[in-house]
C-alpha cells in the first residue's frame, strides 16, 4: 500500500482509540492520511472449528459467545440454519419473543456505539449520558432473559424463556423512557454544532462504494442503500409487523449517526407492535438431538448489519461446518476506503462509524513474510519449532522445558 | 526580603499555589463529572494523584535526549509559577511590576507550552512527535486572540503594567463591563493553552494516546500534570485582574474571598464549556481562531480605542 519511506504511525493493536485488539498501520503526511494497512488477527479464537466438536445444544452457547453486543443474533442466525435443516416448525409466539429482543439488543447496541462515538470525537458527555441510558434497557434484557449480555434465550425450536404480561407492562413503560431521551439525541445532534463540524463530511462512502464494497448495515443505509434483511427477507416476525427502512443520503458518518438514532425510534415502534400482537401458544417445539443431513444459510439483521450464517449437517448431533460471517468483515474493506485523504483526526470516528466488532470477524491467522506479499502456511510441528528458536534468538531457552512436557505428552 | 521570601515560598507563592491548583484540579473535575452525571472524584484526588505518580518509576525512553526530556516539565512549573509574581491578586499590587509586565506574563505563560513541545519531540515516539507539532500549531491560533482580548483592556487603562491596570480600573469603577466580549475571547483561548476539550488536540486520546506526555511516567509526568493545574490558576488569576478587577482596594481578607471566588468562577465555566462541545479537528480549531476569534478581538479593541478617545483622554 505505502512505501517504507512514509511516516508511519501504529494505531493498534494496542490503542485508547480501539476496544480491542486490531492493527492499522497509518502512513502519514503532516496530519494527513496517505494510506492505511489494515491488520485483523489479533483475536482468533477459532470458533467455527470448534463448533464441529460440539453438539448443536452446545454450539448454541458457543455461537452466542462470538460477540458481546449481538449475542442473539449470532445464536439466533444459527439456530434459523439449524431449524430450517430440520424442517422445525417454530410457534409463533417464540418468533416474536426472538424479535423482541432482537430489537432490545438493536437498542442496547445503537445507544452503546452513540456513546462510544461521543468518546472518539472528544465528547465525553454524551457517552456517559447515552450508557447511563442503556442501562435501562440492559435492566429489562436482565429481568427477561436473567443476563444482560449473552442472554441464552434461543433453544432449537424455539426460545427457553416466555414474557409475562408484568413484564411486557415493564417493557413498555422502559421503552417510553427510552423514546424520551432518544428524542433529546436527535435534538442534540441536529443542534450541537461541534458534532456537526466533526461528523459531516468525514468518511464519505458513497452510494456506488457501498453497493462496489458490499457495506452493510447502517454503513450502507447511511448511503441510501435501502439495505436491511428484515424487510428484504424477513425472519422471525418481521413479516408481520410495520416499520420503516431508515436510509440518509448524506454518505458521511453524521449520516450513519442519524441512522442509528432513528432506527431506535424504530426499535420501540417495533416492540410495542410485538408486544400487542404477541400471539398465545407454547415457546418451543421439542427438537431431535440429531439434525439431518443437509444444508441452509440464514441470513439476520444485527444492529451492525447482516450476518450470515451456513450450517452443514451430516446426520449426527454434531455439525459438520459452520461457517460464520460477521458484519464487520463485510464493512471493513470500506473503512479503507473512507479513511482515503482524511486526517488522523478523523481516524478513530470513521472507524468506529462501522461500529466494528474485531473479534466476531477475526477468523485466521496468516503468518507473512516481512516486506513481501506471499503469504506462507506453516504447520503445528513447524510453528512449534519456529517459535522455540526464535525465543532462543532472544536468549530464552525453552529446549529443556518442552523436553519434560512433550515427556508427559502435554505439547504437540 | 524575608517578606518577599515568604512570598515566593509560601504565601501566595509556592506553597499556597499549589495547594489551591489542586483544589482547582478537584473542583474541575467534580463539576465536570456531575455535569456528566457521574459521581466525580472525592477531595484528596488530585493529591493522592500526584503522591502516587512520585512514587511510580521514572521511565525515561532509550532513543530520547535524556537531558532535554528530564528538564521539560521543571522548565514548564517553573515558568507558570514565575508569571504568578507578577499578578496582582487581592490588592493592586504585586511582587514584582514594571512597565510592560503584561507581556512578560504572557511570555511566560507560553513557555510551558514550548517546554510540552521539547519534551514531546525529544522522547521520540511517533504519538508524542505528533501531539507535540500539533500543541505548536496551536499555540499559533489561540495565543494571537488571547493577546488581543488581554491587551484591549491594557489599552483602555493605556498602560503595559498589571498593577497599574489593576489601579485604573480600581479608580475607574463598573469600567471594566467594557471588556466582556475580551473576556469571552481571553476565556476561550486559554482553553486551547490548557489544552482542555474542545482544544484538547494535542492530548487526543483516541488519536495521539497522550500526544506530547506519552512516554512521560512518575515524577515528571507528576510534574507536568502539577503544571495543567497550576497554568490553569495563573491563567484564571491573570483574566480575573485583567477583566474583573474589583474588590482590589478593600480589606485583604474581603478582598482574598472575592479573589477566590472571581477564580473558581472562571474555573467553573472552563468546566462547563468543556463539557458541552466536542473536540474539534486541527483544521477547523485554526478556522475558527482565525475567522471568529481574532475578528471579534480587533472588535474589542476597536471599540476599547473609541472608548479611550471619547472618554479616557
């Protein structure tokens, strides 16, 4: 991308800028952008791999556990796969439950990104204000689901946990809260001049680089890409309930920004209509431990964007390929793209515009020869090898101690 | 000379400055956290902050000049404590005055500035070289308007000495409601010299870590946060006597309590002004400087030049 002659500074993988591990090398001019490499691999955790030496059950938790703030959108993806392979009819009224805090996650995630976004351009106030708001939606998801993260409400066939009418009574009376202060953020970000300065005009994606780029999510939206698997193939009760695309011509990250803040208006509009029309019935179906064979990609709408998950199943109760794809890696690429002659200042906010997750994109580790652009694959007994003599370069020996642990069978 | 010892050392030297920037420091930051409705700090932090940070090991970087780096931040306290000797406080005098003190106030309450620079670019990081180019390039913005807006009310007293501004306008009473519009532009320039949002560019966390005081550890990075605080007391005291300059002729006592008050008033719209806007880029910082800023100084000082000719002869 630069040559080595550049002023280069490392944003990452350690940075305040980032919330986790994440590296982009920024060649600069003065304070100029000329370029950015963009490094992912910092988090791997080898998910999917994992996924096959576990039962479905249990591949619930773990899929749950690919990122923190969608949590039920990964679980739910998968298990949409899943069902759809083993032809499960899902009642009615587990579908609205799903939509039901799918949304609520939608508006615990949008009001955590406001504030992280407040925090990049330097405006410390509005993040303290928008996550002391969240945590009122954080309460209800607790007093639902029983955690505030990571909710574990998704079996196969249906969902583990149904919503009282007190509950929905408290649902309904956080939701009016939360519309109240939404409303005051759209105030302050149509009025509050500095913000204005610092997000318009920054990271221009436009309406051709989105549909080139295959952005997603409120990234593409903010484009007027009228993009949003809800409406365009809609799962859960999606269907059945009335609301808008929320798309903004502007380009720029004050665009995706208003995006976000009125699609939470949309998320309660959502809810409430969920709420009334949340039909009677059983919360799930009982479902085989053994999936047929077969295939299916299930496609979701996470506050980030669409995620996409394919599941092979091969008879048994494990799976044999899971394969997940999180909305950020479909966004990643623009984010090179928008960060194209900005300035250094404009970094942090045109990254986090994406509302990145690193960790759910992280997926491989590519070991590259410095200086060139071959990449090399590298097998366990090499890497092993490899990396005791490189701690040997450094004066560290770890030949004896490997020789006592491969005696006791406990290395590769 | 004993006297004038125990006013450098400890009364309302020394001693007493950096007790009171510490106070500062708290009030700040507790009006700033309950403006975000956070709890805030309790009273002692700024001290156990700084005790903490002088027992911390004292890191200095391999590849940086290590004399250049060490001296930065004594250079830097020693500057903002000397320009304090020359403002008058509670009564129109000070410990030293002569004609033409203003500027060397100023002078010297640019020199930490200088030394952040120093000390950024010879510790050698690429965040620090950064911060430290940009806190340059924004000494160039804010410091011409704060000149302006500061010098507009020396103009109207036709003097270049704090004390004998401080006895115009103590024989000139309700005179200095003229300089209000300087005050607004003086309040918002020290900002940018404090380095606080929405000027806070050189210390941008998301972008330069700490910018110029990243490889800066224990004892000095102590001592250049004691400087923060002790910039932001001297520089309020300065816009206190150059643009309130009352009370000064009453009892010492009266006249310390209305001292205090004029500077925790002035610490509490810092406080509040950061709180409500967002960190502005480099570029739009320098627009705004240069095309709202210094236009509304020339206005002052227009308006302060007619004043003096229709009424001040």
């Amino acid at each position: 991308m630069h040559n080595s002659k550049d002023f280069k500074i490392p944003i990452g993988p350690q940075h305040p800028a980032l919330k986790e591990p994440e590296g982009f090398s920024v060649a600069l001019k003065g304070e100029k952008i000329l370029g950015v490499d963009i490094r992912l691999g910092y988090n791997h955790r080898g998910i999917e791999k994992a996924a096959e030496e576990r039962t479905y059950i249990q591949d619930i938790y773990l899929i749950e556990r690919v990122c923190g703030i969608c949590s039920h959108s990964h679980s739910t993806c998968f298990i949409q796969a899943v069902e759809e392979i083993a032809g499960l009819a899902v009642p009615r009224r587990a579908l609205y439950i799903r939509t039901i805090i799918g949304e609520l996650e939608r508006i615990h995630s949008h009001l955590l990104w406001l504030g992280v976004a407040g925090h990049e351009i330097g405006f410390d106030t509005l993040l303290m204000y928008s996550w002391r708001d969240r945590e009122v939606v954080m309460d209800i998801l607790a007093s639902i689901t029983g955690n505030r993260v990571n909710y574990g409400m998704n079996t196969i066939g249906g969902v583990r946990r149904d919503i009282s009418p007190e509950q929905s009574q408290e649902i309904l009376i956080a939701l009016d809260i939360l519309e109240e202060r939404t409303k005051y953020y759209i105030e302050v970000a149509t009025q509050e001049s500095t913000i204005i300065k610092r997000l318009s005009g920054v990271g221009i994606l436009s309406r051709e680089d989105v549909l080139r780029l295959d952005a997603v999510g409120p990234t593409a939206r903010a484009s007027g890409v009228k993009r949003d698997v809800r409406a365009d193939d809609p799962y859960a009760a999606y269907g059945e309930l009335e609301f808008k695309v929320i798309t903004d011509e502007r380009c720029d990250v004050y665009g995706r920004t208003v995006v976000r803040v009125k699609e939470l208006m949309e998320s309660y509009k959502i809810i409430r209509q969920a709420l009334k029309n949340l039909p009677d019935g059983p919360i799930a179906i009982k479902a085989p431990r053994k999936i047929p064979a077969g295939e299916a990609l299930s496609r979701y709408e996470a506050p980030r964007g669409e995620d996409v998950h394919y599941v092979r199943a091969n008879g048994t109760e494990k799976p044999d390929r899971v394969k997940v794809r999180a909305p950020t890696l479909a966004n990643i690429q623009a984010v090179k793209h928008m960060l194209r002659d900005r300035y250094l200042a404009d970094m942090p906010i045109v990254i986090a515009a994406i509302d990145p997750c690193f960790s759910c994109t992280d997926r491989l580790i590519a070991l590259k020869e410095q200086e060139s652009a071959t990449g090399k694959i590298i097998s366990w007994p090499a890497l092993h090898a490899y990396s005791l003599e490189w701690y040997k370069k450094q004066g560290i020996d770890f030949t004896a101690l490997n020789k006592k642990l491969s005696a006791k069978g406990l290395t590769g | 000379m004993l006297g004038e010892l125990f006013y450098i050392f400890i009364f309302p030297g020394f001693v007493f400055l950096i007790n009171f920037a510490w106070i500062a420091e708290f009030i700040d930051r507790k009006i700033y956290a309950r403006l975000q409705n956070r709890v805030g700090p309790p009273w002692f932090q700024p001290v156990a902050d700084f005790i903490k940070l002088l027992s911390k090991e004292d890191i200095v970087p391999a590849a940086s000049n290590p004399k250049m780096f060490k001296i930065a931040p004594l250079f830097a306290l020693a500057s903002a404590i000397t320009a304090f000797f020359y403002i008058p406080l509670w009564k129109a005098d000070a410990l030293f005055s002569f004609n033409g003190d203003v500027i060397v106030v100023l002078y010297l309450l640019t020199l930490p500035t200088l030394a952040f620079f120093i000390g950024g670019w010879y510790s050698t990081s690429l965040y620090s070289r950064i911060g430290s180019v940009r806190s340059l390039m924004q000494l160039f913005a804010y410091e011409v308007p704060l000149f302006m807006g500061i010098l507009s009310s020396a103009l109207l007293a036709d003097t270049w000495s704090l004390r004998e501004i401080a006895v115009f306008y103590t024989s000139h009473p309700y005179v200095w409601m003229f300089n209000l519009l300087g005050f607004a532009i003086a309040l918002v320039s020290l900002l940018g010299k404090l380095e606080k949002v929405p000027f806070d560019i050189p210390e941008a966390e998301t972008e330069v870590v700490a910018g110029g005081f990243t490889e800066y550890s224990g004892r000095m990075l102590a001592f250049l946060r004691m400087t923060l605080d002790v910039e932001m007391i001297v520089g309020s005291a300065l816009l206190a006597l150059v643009f309130f300059p009352f009370g000064l002729n009453l009892h010492p006592v009266i006249g310390f309590l209305i001292f205090i008050i004029k500077i925790l008033f002035i610490i509490s719209l810092i406080s509040l002004l950061r709180t409500v806007v967002a960190r502005l880029r480099m570029d739009q910082m320098i627009n705004f400087c240069w095309k709202y800023l210094v236009p509304l100084a020339l206005l002052q000082l227009l308006f302060n030049l007619t004043m003096k000719g229709m009424f001040f002869r």
